[in-house]
C-alpha cells in the first residue's frame, strides 16, 4: 500500500511542476524570460522554440532584450513573437529585438488572475482525478486478497491525506502568483 501512495505523490508532484512551469508563462508586470517558453518560430521548416534559437535578456525590468544566434532567423521570431498574441510588440534593430513589457491595466489584472484561478482548478482536477484512480486500485487490491480491510481503510486514508496536501500546495502557489499580478 505504501508504494501506491509513493507512486500517486510522484504524479501528484509532476502535476504540480506542470502548474509552475504554465503560471511561470503568465506575465505579470516585469520582464521575465519564461514568458516567451512556448513561443516557437519557423526556423528552416522546423519548428523551434525561441528560446533555442536566441539569447534571451533582462537588461531592465521592462524589457526583454532577444539576439538570435543566427542573425537572418530575426524576422521569423519577429513574427513568432507577433502571432503568439502576447499583448506587446517587437522592435527590430536589424541584430536584435527588443520586447518592451506595458505596465498592466487593472482589467488586464483582473484577467491575468481569471487564468491563473482556471489552471489552479485544472491541476485540482488532475489531482482528484488521480486519487480516484489510485483508490479503484487499492479497492481492486483489498478485493484480490492482496490488503485487509484494515490496511485499506488506512490507505484510502493516506490517498486523502495526500490529495489535500497537493491541493493546498495549488492552492497557495495560484494565491502568490495572484498576488504577484496585482502587485502595481
């Protein structure tokens, strides 16, 4: 019983490292590398992400400052950037692009901490998903002759204990990055 509780906080945790690695995307404010993670641009037919095809830098807290390793791959991020939709513009100087992030608005806010609520209530999802997969299994287990009745009451209690620690970690990282977002 013990390894099936093992095995549910190692999924419970790779939900959790999806969720920071998604809020790490959402902008809030400040220049932030990671905001550009799932862009990807047309390099030579293949998809790429930018991140693989420039250097990416903070020279100030407004701005992003991208030098393509391969100076002719500047207007295919150019426009990568363009069609991801994320709400600035690029300035090309011909060897490198600056993105200078806007100061947001308390709509944009607002909009910015709606997103971050719908992930949190995802990965919650995901995490109740998992202790109901990970209790039909310790039910099949009692019902095979493998856990007494006991041992499967105790483990059903752990899966639950497990469950709303996972969820409280959700909910406290959606409550800071919030509170980051409507930081002025």
């Amino acid at each position: 019983m013990d390894d099936l509780v093992k095995a549910l906080q190692v999924k419970m945790e790779k939900t959790i490292s999806v969720l920071k690695e998604d809020l790490s995307t959402v902008r809030a404010g400040r220049a932030n590398p990671a905001i550009l993670d799932k862009v990807v641009a047309d390099y030579y037919g293949t998809p790429t992400p930018i991140k693989n095809m420039a250097n990416i830098a903070v020279p100030d807290p407004r701005q992003l400052l991208i030098t393509p390793f391969d100076p002719s791959s500047i207007s295919a991020i150019e426009h990568a950037i363009n069609e991801a939709n994320l709400g600035f513009n690029p300035s090309n100087d011909g060897k490198a692009i600056r993105l200078v992030i806007p100061q947001l608005t308390e709509e944009r806010r607002k909009e910015l901490t709606k997103q971050t609520k719908k992930m949190g209530e995802d990965s919650k999802v995901a995490i109740r998903n998992l202790r109901r997969d990970f209790n039909d299994d310790a039910k099949k287990m009692e019902k095979n002759g493998e856990l007494t009745e006991d041992d499967l009451k105790k483990g059903l209690d752990k899966i639950q204990k497990a469950t709303d620690e996972f969820i409280k970690k959700i909910d406290d990282m959606i409550k800071s990055k919030d509170k980051e977002i409507m930081e002025v």
